[in-house]
C-alpha cells in the first residue's frame, strides 16, 4: 500500500465512516477562506441540484472544519 504524505486523524476518521472521496483545502489567508465560505454557501443554496448531471454519485455532504473541529454545514 502507498504511503500518504500526510493524513490527518479526521482524514483517517472520515476513510473509516466510508467517505471515499475528502477534499482538505489548506486556505493560508482570510480572502482564500472568505471565498471557499461563499462556494460552499452557492452550492449549499443552489436551486438546481447540485447532482444533476453526476449520476454515478449516491450523494454530496458539504462541511466545513476549521481547525480540525468538528464537521458543521455552510453558514446561511
């Protein structure tokens, strides 16, 4: 088995509850995570599902961490 660079606990956490796919952005800067926060919101908010096209996907969960802290929806 390949070795990972670098895996978290909450990356190893989420691989045990079966997530198969994890995007861990690093936002070095508060305009990087104001924009991220504004995404997650968009597509949170989105009208048209954000699976139309994606049919091969059983689902989407958005969260947000920061920190490592505890995983919470996009903010309204």
């Amino acid at each position: 088995m390949a070795q990972r660079p670098m895996c978290p606990a909450i990356c190893r956490q989420l691989a045990a509850q079966r997530a198969v796919t994890i995007v861990r952005l690093p936002l070095l800067n508060e305009a990087a995570r104001a924009e991220a926060r504004l995404r997650m919101r968009e597509l949170a908010e989105a009208e048209v599902p954000a699976l139309l096209f994606l049919d091969r996907l059983a689902g989407l969960t958005l969260e947000r961490r920061a920190g490592g802290g505890e995983g919470r929806p996009p903010p309204p």
